[in-house]
C-alpha cells in the first residue's frame, strides 16, 4: 500500500496534564483504503485519547502516513 504504515506504528505523543489541549503533530490518516484526512492523535483533560479529524469517519483508522513536504 506504498507508503501508508500500519496505524500501531503512528506516532502518539504522550499524555500531558499541562498540555493537553495543545494539538499533536498533523499526519494524513487513511480509512477502509480510501478514504483519506489530515487527523491527529488528542487527549480530552482526563487523559483519553483518540484519533481526530475536522471531520472524520467515526472509526478509528487504519493506516498512517506523514504528510508530504508543501510546494515551493
């Protein structure tokens, strides 16, 4: 599936009482093979996390990649 990687390998930034509510690094994220946004991984103020998108599948995803470099 080129470079999408499975999503047991994305990386999830630890749990931080005093900086849970910052947003985590943004990777394009992959549903059911085709269905694709840009999500991250977030904490509510309890320490549970999830996947999270501006609108995405209430699923959790599949598969991972980082997002490419912008153009120049």
């Amino acid at each position: 599936m080129g470079d999408w990687k499975l999503i047991d390998t994305a990386p999830i930034e630890p749990f931080n009482v005093g900086t849970w509510f910052k947003s985590a690094t943004p990777v394009l994220l992959l549903w059911d093979g085709h269905i694709k946004y840009i999500g991250w991984y977030a904490y509510n103020k309890h320490g549970k996390g999830k996947w999270q998108t501006n609108s995405s599948p209430m699923r959790i995803p599949t598969h991972w990649m980082p997002l490419p470099e912008p153009p120049k």
